[in-house]
C-alpha cells in the first residue's frame, strides 16, 4: 500500500527541480521581428535611470508575480509593460528548456513574433533606454567568446560551523561560471541574456 501511494505521488507533475516553488521565479520573451523582410532577434537597453542593472543589454521580462497564472502569462504581461505591445499580438512559437541559474533562480524562456512597428513607437521610455535588433543569419555565423568568472563559497557569520565535520577548517570548493560575450555594432550582449541566446541560436542550428 505504501509503495503503491508513493509511486502515484512520484508520478504525478512534479517541480522543474528541488526547490522551484520557492526560487526567484523569472519569465523572459524572445522577439522575432522582420526588419527589411528578414528575421531578426529584438534587444532592450535598460533604462540608464533604473535601479538594478542600468544600460544592461535584456529580453523583455521580469519576475513571475503571484498573479500571473503562468510563466508565459508573465512574461507577456512584462513585454506589454516594457515594449507596449498587447498579449494579443504576439505570436507564441515555442518556448525553450527553464534556464536555471542556481537553486534559488529560475527563468522561463518563450520565443515569440511581433511586428517590430508595434514596438519601435511604444516602448516606456522610464524602463527602456533603447531597443535594437540583430539578425538572426548574422547570429548564426557568429563565434560568441566566453570568459570565466570563479565563484567562491561564503559562509555567514552565524554558520554552525561546530555541526561540520572541520569546523572552521571546512575546504569550501570553488567553481568557475561561463560568461559568454556577443559583440555587435556598439552593443555588447552578456551575462544571462547571452546564455539564454547562445541555447536559443543552438536549438536554431541544429534543425538547419
């Protein structure tokens, strides 16, 4: 009986990982607009006046309210907020693989259509400092470079160090981060949204 209960609950919806429910819950969209009748991949500049990462290069998104109903609800309810354009007039492609950055932070990409008119004349201006766009046949032939940042283990000053094997004398490991870089024109791309990019410009080349 115990088996039989828990091999129901095992194979019922589970979390995307240990620790979904109560990670920092994000939600992103990838624009596809036709610039001269060719497909590019639209870009934000963030607002120079806005409190967390001023000037840095984005997809339009934000964090997944308790409102939203899902995570494409909010990501459409951002790219409305940033770009101006209405959830009914953009056209869901698809969506790619959760982007987990850490057991606490998670983010849920979503491919997309918009009329690039839709957004070039209203887009908030408190928000957004520019947008721009990149083809996606140049992105296909570009060769992305990569630096590595290490990230050191830090306990807090209330650690109980007393509970662990070594105390104070614990070999905290280290690991390093790949930091993946796009140059185009007088933009450069990292951080996040170049690795969300780097995935979404694979999944492109691999059914070419």
């Amino acid at each position: 009986m115990f088996l039989d209960k828990l091999k129901n609950q095992l194979n019922q919806n589970q979390s995307l990982f240990i620790g979904e429910e109560t990670a920092f819950r994000s939600a992103i969209l990838i624009p596809l607009v036709q610039v001269d009748e060719e497909w590019h991949i639209l870009f934000e500049v963030r607002s120079f006046t806005m409190r967390r990462q001023p000037g840095d290069i984005s997809f339009p998104g934000g964090r997944i309210d308790p409102t939203d109903a899902t995570p494409l609800a909010a990501a459409l309810r951002e790219t409305h907020e940033e770009l101006g354009v209405e959830p009914n007039k953009v056209n869901i492609v698809g969506n790619l693989n959760p982007y987990v950055a850490s057991p606490s932070f998670v983010v849920y990409p979503f491919v997309a259509t918009v009329d690039y008119k839709e957004i070039i004349h209203s887009y908030n201006k408190q928000e957004v400092e520019e947008v721009f766009t990149i083809p996606v046949k140049w992105l296909l032939d570009y060769q992305p470079y990569m630096h590595l940042v290490t990230v050191e283990l830090k306990p807090s000053s209330d650690f109980p160090f007393d509970k662990i094997v070594n105390g104070t004398k614990y070999q905290w490991g280290t690991r390093s981060v790949e930091e993946w870089f796009y140059d185009y024109d007088k933009y450069t791309i990292w951080g996040l949204t170049a690795r969300i990019l780097k995935h979404f410009i694979e999944v492109i080349n691999y059914s070419r």
